[in-house]
C-alpha cells in the first residue's frame, strides 16, 4: 500500500469489497470538486450516481473501483489529474 493509499484509509476508511458511496467520499477518492465530478458526469467520463430517495445519491463502489482502473490502465492519470483543475 503506498502513501496515497494509507492516506485515504485513514480519511475514509478502506473502502468496502461491495456497497455504496456518497458523493464527498468519491470526491475524495478521485481528488476533485463536486463542481468537477457534476461535469465529467454529465460528459460521461465519470459513472452516474444511483438515486436512493429524492436527496440521496451514491456510487456503486465497484463502479468506482473499475473507473479508477480503467484510468491508470490507460495510463492517462496525468491527463485526469490535468483535467480536474
């Protein structure tokens, strides 16, 4: 586990194998503003949340995960992390 990684347990916690996210905790996760997150969202860059109720919204965690994947995969990290600013 690097020092990213151990910084973000200690905030969040480790994220669960199954289950949800809130909105700050994916910010968090993906380092950027809610404004941001809305955005790549709508440009379909990020995945969409799930509605619980009318004021609840959460990401599946394994949405999350493969996203974050599938960007250091791609090997376009710096050009997301470009993009958040």
């Amino acid at each position: 586990m690097n020092t990213r990684e151990k910084k973000k347990e200690r905030e969040f916690g480790p994220l669960p194998e199954i289950g949800f996210l809130r909105r700050q905790q994916v910010q968090h996760m993906l380092g950027i503003t809610k404004t941001t997150l809305y955005a790549n969202i709508k440009k379909g860059l990020i995945p969409a949340p799930k509605k619980l109720t009318s004021r609840t919204s959460v990401w599946s965690v394994n949405e999350i995960r493969e996203f974050i994947e599938r960007i250091e995969q791609q090997g376009c990290v710096k050009q997301w992390a470009a993009r958040k600013k």
